[in-house]
C-alpha cells in the first residue's frame, strides 16, 4: 500500500473519532436537559434484555412476548419524540454526523467499493497537491472578481481584459456544466498573476462536488512522476492508472518543468489517449504556441489546437489585488 493511501486511511480513522466524540458529546448534552431520556435509554436496554431472556425461558410464548415488547418500544418511542419536540431538539441526535454520508468516513460504500471521496482524498496526497484544498477554499466561481481586470482597450488588443475575462470566465463555467456531454478540454495561457490557477480550481471545486474524480498536478510533479516510474521508484502503479483514469485532469504550469524533454512521451501518451477517449484536461501555462511547439514539438500543439479552447489571458497582474 501506498504512503499517501496509508496517510489517507489514518486520517480517515481520525475523522471517525471525532464524528463519534461529537456524537456522544451530543448526546450527554441531551441527557443532562432531558433527565428522563436517559431512563428511557436504560428502560429499553432492561426491556430489551428481560425480554430475551423470557423468550428463552418460555419458548412458547415468544410471539406473545416479542408482541409485548414492541408495544413497549413504542410507547417509549412516542414518549422520546415528544420530549425532544418540546425542547426543541432534533429527533435523529444520536446519529453520527460524517462528513460523508455515502460511506460514512470509512472510505468504503456498503457494498465494499472505495468511495469516491476516498480516491479524491489518496489523488491529492499522492500527486502532492495538498496545498489544492487550501486553493480551492480560496477560488471558486463565486468569488472570481471580474473588477481586478482593467476595462480599457489597448491598441495590443481589440477588447479590454476585462472583457477577455469575462468571455473565458463563462465559458469556464459553461465547461463544467456540460461536462457530462461536451469533449473539448481547456487551456489556459498567459503570463503569471493573471487567474489562471483560480480559474482551474473553481472547476475542480465544482467538478469534484458534482461527483467527479479530478487529479490535478503541477507540471514539475507530474515529470517527477514519470522520471520515478521510469525507474521503477513509484510505490504504486495506481498514480499512473489515474492519470489517464480520472474524469479530469489538470496540468498546472506545464512549461515550468526542468527535464521535460526525456520524458515527453509519457504526456503524449497520456494526452493522446485521453482525447482520443473523450476525457477532459485543464491545462495552465505561461507559454504562448509557438514557444509550446518549439518546447515540445508541432505534433503536440496541433493536439491542443484540435482538442482543447485555448483561453489566452491578459492585462496586469492581478495578485496585489487579490491580498
Ligand atoms: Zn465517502
């Protein structure tokens, strides 16, 4: 197994203590305001005992006493919702709160697949991208600020960046709304400080919320990835398996890499395979096309060309505005 799965499940472990400390925090809370639901508690428990005991004890008239007990139960029952009716307390306070209720912070669904929250949680440790959950708090649709961009035109270009923004801003959103159906991935281009980061990870955080599985790497990374598989330094072959396998993926920086040039075959691969498949990619990078085809060659940037919206971004750097 691998580290990062291993570091997953730990925290996972963690994640389930702490929904059942609240819970049973909870439900002290609960019994201190309500004294008589604590006896109710233990009058079910002797109930329920006593109960078994008879049935043992008097194998004829199991059905009599079963009958008896669930008379009891819900006599109990009633008298505990209108209790906690009255004080104003939801009827389900002894449940555990997960953080995800399809498999209840186990990482496993009941039919014992890996839950999807799971494989998104081992994809962010594995590709290094911890520092994704800190950006996609910070970037989502809703908080993408068009005014940051200036609304003049200069004689560089025929529409102000603000403009340019806001035509890729929808067709960002647009992306991830049809992305059940539509086949064309993006990419982003442009010099630093300009959103393209924050635009990628709006669609994953939304993406990811619609249920999809997105592995997001930094271009250095993902070459790391590829050198260590080369030599057969990855732990797990699976990191490999969900560079083509995800619904999305994205390449942050492509071009900001140092040995691009020995393992260039594995991002063909990769590329070709998905789009010939049909899935999505992001890609962000500060190259504009021809220093992407003299980087890496005319074959890839007619892939991009065919498969992907190229978004060029411009205008002034926005990140002193974003502090
Ligand atoms: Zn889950």
């Amino acid at each position: 197994m691998s580290e990062a799965r291993e570091r997953v499940r730990e925290r996972y472990r963690e994640k389930r203590e702490r929904a059942q400390r609240r819970r049973d925090r909870r439900v002290e809370e609960v019994y201190e305001l309500i004294p008589r639901l604590r006896e109710i508690n233990r009058e079910v428990n002797r109930f329920g005992f006593d109960s078994i005991q008879r049935m043992r004890a008097e194998p004829m008239r199991r059905k009599e006493i079963q009958k008896e007990l669930d008379e009891k139960f819900k006599e109990l029952e009633r008298e505990t919702d209108e209790l906690l009716d009255k004080h104003g307390i939801e009827r389900d306070f002894k449940k555990c709160r997960y953080e995800c209720m399809e498999c209840e912070d186990t990482g496993y669904t009941q039919d014992g697949r890996m839950c999807r929250c799971f494989k998104q949680s081992i994809a962010d440790e594995e590709y290094n991208s911890s520092n994704i959950n800190v950006l996609l708090k910070k970037c989502s649709f809703d908080k993408f600020r068009l005014d940051y961009y200036p609304d003049e035109i200069t004689d560089k270009h025929k529409e102000s960046p603000r403009r340019n923004m806001e035509r890729i801003y929808n067709r960002t959103v647009k992306f991830c709304e049809d992305f059940a159906v539509s086949e064309k991935s993006l990419m982003f281009t442009g010099p630093t400080g300009l959103g393209k980061t924050f635009l990628s990870c709006a669609a994953v955080g939304r993406l990811i919320s619609d249920g999809y599985f997105v592995v997001y790497v930094r271009a250095t990374k993902l070459f790391t990835i590829f050198e260590d598989n080369k030599f057969g330094r990855l732990g797990d072959r699976k990191v490999i398996d969900d560079l083509y396998g995800c619904d999305l993926l994205v390449i942050d920086d492509l071009g900001a890499e140092a040995d691009s040039r020995f393992n260039l075959s594995y991002l063909f691969d990769i590329i070709d395979d998905r789009t010939s498949r049909g899935k999505k990619m992001i890609i962000n990078t500060n190259l504009n096309l021809p220093d992407l085809e003299r980087r890496y060659s005319a074959r890839f940037t007619s892939r991009l060309v065919e498969h992907f919206q190229i978004f060029f971004l411009y205008g002034e750097d926005i990140r002193f505005k974003m502090i």
